[in-house]
C-alpha cells in the first residue's frame, strides 16, 4: 500500500511540474514574442451531423458559417481557454453534434 501511495504522489507530482512548466513557458512567449508564438489558429469546415430517423445520421455544411479559424495555444496543455494544437489538429474534422 505504501509503495502505491509513493507512485501516486510522484505521478501527481511529474504532471504538476510539467503544467507548470508548460504554463510558464506559455506566458513568456505571449510576453516576450521573440521566443516563438503562443498561440495559433486552424482553418476548418463546419460541418453539422443532425440526427435523423432509425438512428441515421445526415452530415452538412453550415450553411451560416461555412468556414472558421478556431484558435489553439502552443502547449501540452489548455491555456487562457484555448484547447493545444495538437489536440485540435486530430480533432478539426469532427463533425458538430446538433
């Protein structure tokens, strides 16, 4: 049991170290843009799944907003509300569920 605890608390403590790392290093280049950007954004296509009868499924393009550029930040982790981009490169094509 002691030997579980002892790993716990060391992964605990690996992630809180590299949040805040990551936070740290996140601010100084939003302060200091020579060191490189913090924050990006990607370009998608908004397409809609709306559900439909018998469990079907019809996808479309929104007609209102048929394209936007979603903003992301340069980190492992979310920061000032914008998910990293990595995580919305592997997630820009997901359809929106209505």
């Amino acid at each position: 049991m002691d030997l579980l605890r002892r790993a716990l608390v060391a992964a605990l403590t690996i992630v809180a170290l590299a949040y805040a790392l990551d936070f740290s290093w996140y601010h100084l280049r939003l302060s200091f843009p020579s060191l490189g950007s913090a924050a990006s954004s990607m370009h998608r296509t908004r397409i809609i799944a709306i559900p439909g009868k018998n469990n079907r499924v019809e996808y479309e393009i929104d007609s209102l907003r048929p394209e936007e550029d979603v903003p992301c930040s340069r980190t492992l982790f979310p920061h000032s509300g914008h998910v990293p981009c990595w995580y919305l490169a592997r997630h820009l094509n997901d359809p929106i569920q209505m």
